[in-house]
C-alpha cells in the first residue's frame, strides 16, 4: 500500500485486523496534532518504497474503539504487526 498522506476517519474493526495475514503498520493520530505533521516527512521517507506492507492512517479520539482497544494514549503512536500479533510500537 505505501505511504498515505490523510487519516482514514472510519477506522477497521479489530477482528479485520487481528485476521490479517502479512506485516501492517497503523499510525493513530489527527491530522490537527502538530507532532503528527511533525513526523510525516521521516515517515514518509521510511514507508515510501514499502509497497508490500499493509500501512494504515487511523484517525483517533475519544470513542475510536480501535485505538482504545491497542492502548494509544499518545499521537502518532505506530504499531508493526505480523499476522495480527503486535511486534512493535513508537
């Protein structure tokens, strides 16, 4: 998939995501956080030639089920995932 430039504000159920096969990498953020625009350049640097990995923008907030359901308290936080299990976040 790439890198995308906009949040994608319907997020996936959890279930599609834990059943995934394959690397993902979520990034939960906004598009008005400062540190989220801060961090696009180097994400973008860093996921641009990643076709292969399924890279997912996740609008967050208050009631965003998904980003509850991983923890995410600070933005952006990036999950890696393979296969649906958590290898890593920042």
């Amino acid at each position: 998939m790439g890198f995308v430039r906009e949040y994608a504000t319907q997020a996936p159920e959890r279930s599609a995501v834990d059943t995934r096969a394959g690397l993902q990498i979520l990034e939960f953020g906004t598009d008005w956080c400062g540190h989220c625009m801060a961090a696009q350049p180097l994400l973008h640097t860093l996921l641009g030639g990643y076709e292969a990995i399924d890279y997912r923008k996740i609008e967050d907030g208050k009631g965003r089920p998904l980003g509850r359901s991983f923890r995410v308290t600070l933005w952006p936080t990036i999950i890696l995932l393979r296969d649906g299990q958590e290898l890593a976040r920042a």
